[in-house]
C-alpha cells in the first residue's frame, strides 16, 4: 500500500499516512481540524529486467567484438601516422 504525505494549510502540521487505493484522501488535521492537502515528492524509479545495463547488451566474456579489432591494428596505424614522401 502506498504512503502519502499531507501538510495542514491552518497549521503547517506535516504527516505521512498509509492508504490503499480505494481509501478516501484525507481533508482534516488530526492537529487542529484545518484544511489538508496532499504533498507530493519525488518518487523513487526502479527499472527491472533485461537491457538497463551496460553488461547486458555484450556477448562472451568481457571481450571487445572482433570487428573493432582491426581499426586499432599496428600496420594501418604506421602507415597513415607517417608523413608522406616528396
């Protein structure tokens, strides 16, 4: 079940209940018998499931894929880092 927080608008008296869904909101302070009204936070989001990690989209055990192998190979490197010849 849920908790939501109500503030008094007469006193400023703060409190956290708990409700279910089908449960009425609250409109009287249990302090002084003034106005509530609902405080809305921030709320906490959890993703579960395949896909929300960097480890999940990879295959075998840590490697890099062979095709970005050769774009970091020795002879294509020495070649275009060289200056070209007059």
């Amino acid at each position: 079940m849920p908790t939501y927080s109500y503030a008094c608008t007469a006193c400023g008296h703060r409190f956290d209940t708990v409700q279910s869904f089908s449960d009425p909101t609250l409109t009287e302070c249990p302090s002084c018998g003034g106005a509530l009204r609902k405080v809305f936070g921030l709320g906490s989001v959890t993703f579960n499931g395949s896909g929300f990690y960097r480890t999940d989209s990879r295959t075998g055990s840590g490697s890099t894929p062979s095709s970005a192998a050769p774009a970091s190979s020795g002879s294509n490197a020495s070649s275009s880092s060289a200056p070209a010849a007059s």
